[in-house]
C-alpha cells in the first residue's frame, strides 16, 4: 500500500494533471482525509470506490474546491489551489464535474443550461456557444430535447444533459461523483455508455462509483477507500482478481456477491 | 339442461332518488346533512337577508348620482354626488387643475411602456425595462415636479390623492427590491462584517414601526441636519418607506434563498460562475420565483401602508377622502367616502393578486 502511494506521489512532475500531496481534511473534529498521496496523469482513467462515508466524494470534491482541505497541497493542471479566488475559477474552468444528482438549473431550458457557462465564463458569442452545445447534446444523443426544461426530462437524460454541460466548457479533466447512484436501473447503461465514450476519445476522468463493470472496462486504476484512507490502488485486473488487504476483499465480497 | 334454467328479465334501472341527486341533493348533502348544519345554514339565511337588502338599496337602488351640492342628496340613501364632486381632489390632490394633464401624461407613459411587456412577442422588451427603470423616473420627476422644459414649479405638498399615494407605493416597491435583495444576500453572506451590518440593518427597521419611521423623518431628522440644509419632507418619507420595506423584502427573500438547494450553488460554481454571475443567473431567478406571493404580500401591505402618511401631514388618497369629508358644505358623507377608499383599494390589491398569480403560472417550468 505505501509503495503504491509513494510511487505515484514522487514521479508527479509537470506531466501530472493532478496531484495531492499529503492532503488531509477535517469536518470539525472529524478527520474525513488522512494524508491522501495522489497522482493522475493526462488521459488517465481512475475509478474510486469504497463504503459509504469513506471520504470518496470529499475527495474529488477538493479537486476543483466545492470542499476546503487543510493540510497539503492539491495541484490541477499547474495550478496549486489556494485561497486565492482567481485560481479557484481558473481551475473549475478546466475541470467538469457530474453530480449524483444532475443539478441542471431547472429554471433555464436545456439548452440555456448548455449555454450558460462558455457565455459568461468563457465569453463565447451566443450563436456559437448554441452550436457547441448542439455539439454535445448529439453527442449525448439528445438534441432534440434542447428546448424543454430539465423537470421534463427523464433521469438517464437529466443526468446526460448535465454531462453535456460540463463537456461544453471544454474541460480537460472530468470529475464524477456517483454519477448513477441516483438513476432507476433501466437508465444506468445509457449514461455509463455516454462516460465510456468520453473515456474512449482520452478525457482525463476521476469517476466515483459502484460500477464495478464499468471500472473493469474504462479504468487503468482502481483505487480502494476507506476511513478517508487510500488503502489499495491497482489496476483493476489486479484489483478485482487479486485484492491485497482484508478491507478491500470484505469490500468486494459485499458488492459482487450478487 | 339450458331449458330448465329460467330466464330473467333485466328491469330498467330506476332514475336515482330525487334526495341524492340534483340540487336537492346537493343542498341535502352540503346545507342540511346534519341538525346543527341546518341550524347554520337558517342563521345564514337569516343574516344574509337582514344584511344584503339595506347595502344594495343604500348604495344603489335609493343613492343620489346626479346633482352637484349636498341640496341634491334627498332620498337617504348613499350620496355619490359627494365622490362625483370631489372625484378629482381625489385623484390629484391640491395639484393645480391646469397642469393635471402633467400627471395623466406621466401615467399614459407608465402604463403603455408596461402595457408593452405584458406581450409575449414584443421584442424590444429589454430597452422598455431599461427607459422604464433608469430614464422614466427621471422624466417622471421633472414632469411632476416641473422647474424643468419649461414646466411651472409644483410643490410637494401640493401633491396628493391617490397620485401620491401611487407614486409612494411604486417609488417604495420598485427602489426597495434591490436593497432587499442585497440586504438577504448580505445576511447569508461568508463575510462577518457584512452579515453583522445586514442583520443590525434589517432587525433595526424591522423593530420600528411604519409610524414611527414617518415621525422620525419628518419630524426628528431635520434636528439632525445641519441649519439651512434642507430636504423635501416627500423625499424623506419616501426613503424611509423604502428603508422600512427593504428590510421586510430582505427576510422574504433570504427565505427563498434558504429554500434554493445546495446542490445549485455546486453546480454553478463547477462551472466556473464567480459570486456574482452564479447569484445573478442561478440562485435569484429560482429565490425570487418561490417567494412572489410573500413580494406581492409586502407590496400590498405597502400599498395600504401609504395612508400613513397622512400623520406628517401628506395628503395621500385616504387623507385626501377624509379631509374632504370634514369640509363644512359636505359633511356627514364620510361613509360615502370611506366605501369609495375601500373600494378603489380593494381593485388594486386584486388587480396585483391576481397579477401575481399569472406571473407564478408562466415562470412555472415543471419541476
């Protein structure tokens, strides 16, 4: 396990599109990271996963600072995240993230939603962030719901509507936070089809999620959480077949066994 | 086998009984299902018919219309050649008679510009909203006040009736909306200084009375200032009304804010919104759309509010009624003019309720 993390903590360089470096948060009293060591390089795919409570969201949710952390140094494309406001919108800019939850502004029609950010972030002229959006809504294989609103939509497409939206700013890194967990089951494949796509054209992606399936057929690492511990990280060949420690193979035992 | 069995006739259904059909039996269900229903029902009766008769022959059927003196109210009922005398006074105010077409023509530009975004297809909707918020007000304060393009100078305390009271409420909401809405977001903000002066600011106006806001500037305030500085009295009850409301605003918003789930601020600032752009594009148009019937609310309490000024001696629509009432060749009318206040009040604050309901209807994106 520490060889694991040492190894990809010490050849983080300049290639590296992200790095954590003795990264650890606290919610008051409770200590969410301990000391998380990690390097991603561009065009890597990781699938985090682990119980619930086990600090996964929190961590990719300090990537582009939607959580604070306290100690160590988080590093997004040459950026170091600091209090610094300017850097923070620099690196959000560069980084999408999907939400268990989709969080489409409901108000605005889903192709404003697409829109709204390469116009007033980006400073894109109307007509062409329109047709960078139509773009991604095909891609997505909805552009014909580009006038209705979110409350109208189904899951499966609310939640592809949302990637779409993250992918419109361009983004060179792609942050998922159990992007399906929310979704009735009829409608998982259709948004894990989107991400495997995604994964296939070399988008940098950090995916937290169940989908053992899915890690298996995108991830090049697998890395195993809990008590806000890296505790194993492989590639998933490795992972699945050949678990090192107990925790990772009580796991995997409680969610394969059916 | 078939042949033994014997066959049966369907006979046509009888029609439902009279009792549990129909009126009678929509009277017997709702109106006289029980004893003491009934006994409910007989007082009502009762009262509707003592009431009603006396109000419609008062203020129809035995009222004076036509006429122009008290000599002309003869028949006992209600005298609305009163209203018809004194109906621009109580419009206008003590406003001079020759330049009221100042105040009708400021009117028929507020109402055509606003006429203009209540069509769907009208495509210069941006530039009216931008005349009417930054330019009309302008325009509308030489018109009024004239001194200007050659208009003759007309004094505050000239103005009143239901012009003033108009233009306290519409002064009073539309200034008051942004301050609230800085004041709500003020107070949830990360910044503890800022969140200290928001609170002590809105609990501060929130405290004080209406009355005691008017007392305080047109009374106290100039004490404050410096000898030969001197400010309209109208334009200090206005900030203070505006003050006054703007706390009020602020609450109701903050609680529309409150409701706006986190998962909307996430998204936005995932995308790289800074504050502003996030509050402005994402959070204010949901916050604001729950909380427009708590708005209205406070616009209408406002709109009724405004008949307090009458205490730092403005003569607004109520005041202008009541002071006509107690003139020596009309009195003993002030019913007639109560009813009228009451009534007119009464149109604008449904007309704004039901606005307002309209408006919850089209904002409504199915969610």
């Amino acid at each position: 396990m520490s060889d694991a993390q040492t190894a990809t903590s010490t050849d983080g360089n300049g290639g590296s599109a992200i790095q954590m470096i003795g990264v650890h948060k606290w919610y008051g009293q409770f200590h969410v990271l301990k000391d998380i060591n990690l390097a991603v390089d561009r065009k890597e795919k990781i699938v985090v996963c682990g119980p619930s409570g086990s600090g996964k969201s929190t961590l990719i949710r300090c990537i582009n600072r939607l959580e604070e952390h306290q100690r160590g140094q988080i590093i997004v494309e040459d950026i170091e995240l600091t209090n610094d406001l300017k850097k923070i919108d620099e690196i959000r800019r560069e980084v999408g993230m999907v939400f268990q939850h989709f969080n489409l502004f409901p108000h605005l029609s889903v192709l404003d939603n697409l829109t709204l950010a390469p116009i007033w972030v980006r400073k894109m002229p109307k007509d062409e962030a329109e047709d960078v959006a139509m773009k991604f809504l095909t891609r997505v294989k909805i552009p014909e719901q580009a006038t209705k609103f979110p409350g109208q939509l189904s899951g499966g497409q609310q939640q592809r509507v949302a990637i779409a939206r993250s992918l419109c700013m361009n983004p060179k890194i792609m942050l998922f936070d159990e992007p399906t967990s929310a979704l009735d089951p009829e409608m998982i494949k259709e948004v894990l089809d989107v991400m495997v796509d995604l994964a296939e054209e070399g988008m940098t992606m950090i995916v937290v999620t169940h989908e053992m399936g899915f890690a298996n057929r995108v991830a090049d690492r697998v890395i195993f959480m809990d008590g806000g511990e890296v505790i194993e990280q492989a590639d998933p060949e490795t992972f699945f077949n050949n678990p090192q420690s107990e925790r990772t193979k009580l796991f995997l035992s409680q969610i394969l066994s059916h | 086998m078939t042949d033994a069995t014997p066959t049966f006739e369907r006979s046509p259904d009888l029609p439902p009984p009279a009792s549990t059909v129909g009126v009678v039996g929509w009277l017997r269900q709702n109106l006289f299902s029980t004893w003491y229903n009934t006994l409910l029902t007989i007082l009502a009766l009762w009262i509707v018919w003592e009431a009603v008769p006396p109000v419609i022959s008062w203020a129809f059927l035995t009222a004076d219309w036509a006429g122009t003196s008290r000599d002309d109210c003869t028949s006992g009922g209600a005298c609305w050649v009163f209203i018809k005398e004194w109906f621009g006074q109580f419009i206008y105010g003590r406003y001079p008679i020759e330049e009221r077409w100042r105040i009708n023509f400021g009117s028929i530009i507020l109402i055509v510009c606003a006429a203009t975004l209540f069509f769907p297809r009208f495509p210069y909707k941006l530039w009216v909203s931008l005349f009417l918020i930054f330019v009309y007000p302008i325009v509308a304060f030489f018109l009024f006040s004239g001194d200007a393009f050659g208009l003759e100078w007309v004094e505050t305390p000239l103005w009143g009736g239901l012009f003033l009271t108009l233009v306290i409420a519409i002064v009073g909401c539309v200034f008051a909306l942004p301050i609230g809405i800085v004041l709500a977001l003020g107070r949830r903000s990360d910044m503890p200084a800022v969140r200290a002066v928001c609170v002590a600011f809105i609990e501060l106006w929130r405290g004080v009375p209406l009355i005691t806001v008017l007392f305080m500037a047109s009374v106290m305030f100039p004490l404050f200032v410096p000898e030969g500085l001197t400010f309209d009295k109208l334009l200090r009850a206005l900030i203070g009304i505006m003050l006054f409301q703007a706390a009020y605003l602020a609450e109701v918003i903050r609680g529309g804010l409150q409701a706006i789930p986190r998962g909307q601020y996430e998204g936005a600032q995932a995308l790289g919104l800074s504050y502003w752009k996030m509050m402005i594009l994402i959070i204010l148009p949901q916050a604001l759309k729950l909380v427009i019937p708590g708005i209205v609310n406070s616009f209408i309490a406002l709109l009724k509010d405004t008949t307090l000024v009458l205490i730092i001696g403005l003569f607004d629509f109520l005041g202008m009624i009541q002071a006509a009432g107690t003139n020596p060749d009309w009195l003993g009318f002030a019913v007639e003019g109560y009813v009228f206040a009451a009534f007119v009040f009464w149109v604008l604050c449904f007309g704004i309720s039901r606005y307002s309901l309209h408006l919850e209807r089209k904002l409504h994106t199915g969610h």
